[in-house]
C-alpha cells in the first residue's frame, strides 16, 4: 500500500475509533456502566494513535 493510502486509511480508523469511543463513553456515563465508560475512554485514546501514525505517515512522505 503506498504512504498516502496507508496514512488515510490510519487517520479514517482513528476518526471511526474517536467516534465508537465517544459514543460508549457517553453511554457508560449515562446509564452509570464504568466499563462501557472506560472501554470507551481506551478506544478513543485507541483513535487518536491511529490519527498520530496517519499525519506522522503524511508528514514523513512531505519530507520526501
């Protein structure tokens, strides 16, 4: 897969991991479930590694 595809595929994972993340977090604080809570707490973190890999991968293809 080349750079630019590999880092767009990384920053979509990472919004779609931000978004599932958000979505449970809110869920486990609202129906007061921790561990929905927190589960939803890691995949949002999950999701913004994937959008550093994906700019880090764009970044490292402007240098070239």
């Amino acid at each position: 897969m080349d750079d630019n595809k590999d880092s767009l595929k990384h920053k979509a994972e990472g919004a779609k991991d931000k978004a599932v993340g958000a979505a449970k977090d809110a869920y486990g604080d609202a129906t007061d479930d921790l561990g929905k809570q927190a589960e939803g707490k890691a995949q949002k973190a999950e999701g913004h590694a994937h959008e550093a890999v994906g700019e880090a991968k764009e970044d490292d293809k402007d240098r070239k």
